[in-house]
C-alpha cells in the first residue's frame, strides 16, 4: 500500500474462498493522550472518546467527532482514527483504501477496508472501496465499516 492505498488495475480478478483484500486499519491511525487522532489530510480529527467520520460522522461520546468527508460516488479517502480514552493506549485506526479496475471481478473471499477497534476509545471509521467493473460475480463480501 503507498498513500494513494491499494490500486489494481487487471483484466480479471479472482479471490478464492478463504482468501482476502485487506485494508483494515491501514491508515490514519488513532490518537493517545498527546496526538490527536488523524483525519483527512493528517488534520486532527475526533476527540474524547469519539469515532473516527468518513462517510458520515463518528460517534460522539465525552468528546466531538469531525464532520464527514469524501465522496460517495468516487470513494477513494482513508478512514480516519478513533480518538483516545484515558484507559487506552490509542483509539482505533481508521480503513485503507481499495481501488480495483479490472474488466471481471469473481469475489469469493473477501475485500475488506475496516477501521480497527479500541479497547476503551473511538473506533477507526472505515475506508473506502472502489470498484470498476464489467462484471462482478461470486459469493464473497465487501466491508469498510468502522470499529466500536
């Protein structure tokens, strides 16, 4: 993954069962007691115990959430941190992002851009996934959700 996330550009892609695309947490990461938590840009985002916003805002809790951000029809922002608990080490971090452009897509498995857990802060909010496509086919799934 470089900054711009993962971005394939194939004739055919196959994931098999039991096989993965995964972007979980792999970009901006939580905060602690003395970083914020990232954002877009690297801007300091949640605070308190807040959820990290993407699509749409994170859960507010003893704390603010930024406002979303990104596009919904071009999905291709990292998800952002979760802010820190004074219990925690860091909130979660935020999804990555997965660009696919590819003629065929046969989707077994699984592609995931997941924002990550915290133990007692904000969730990472999830990232994006972007697919291009003639054809997608198969019994796999899709997830960019955010972490609790």
């Amino acid at each position: 993954m470089s900054d711009k996330g993962l971005d394939l550009h194939i004739d055919t892609l196959v994931i098999d069962s039991g096989s993965e695309i995964t972007a979980d947490g792999r970009r901006f990461r939580g905060g602690n007691d003395s970083i914020c938590a990232y954002t877009d840009s690297f801007a300091c985002g949640a605070t308190g115990n807040s959820g990290g916003s993407f699509g749409g805002t994170g859960g507010n809790v003893d704390g603010n959430a930024v406002g979303s951000y990104g596009n919904a029809a071009e999905p291709v922002k990292f998800g952002s941190g979760g802010a820190f608990d004074m219990s925690s080490t860091f909130g979660g971090a935020g999804g990555g992002c997965i660009r696919l452009q590819c003629d065929r897509i046969i989707n077994n498995g699984m592609i995931t851009a997941d924002g990550l857990e915290s133990d007692s802060g904000g969730g990472g909010s999830g990232g994006s996934i972007m697919l291009t496509a003639n054809s997608i086919e198969g019994t796999g799934y899709f997830s960019a959700t955010g972490g609790n």
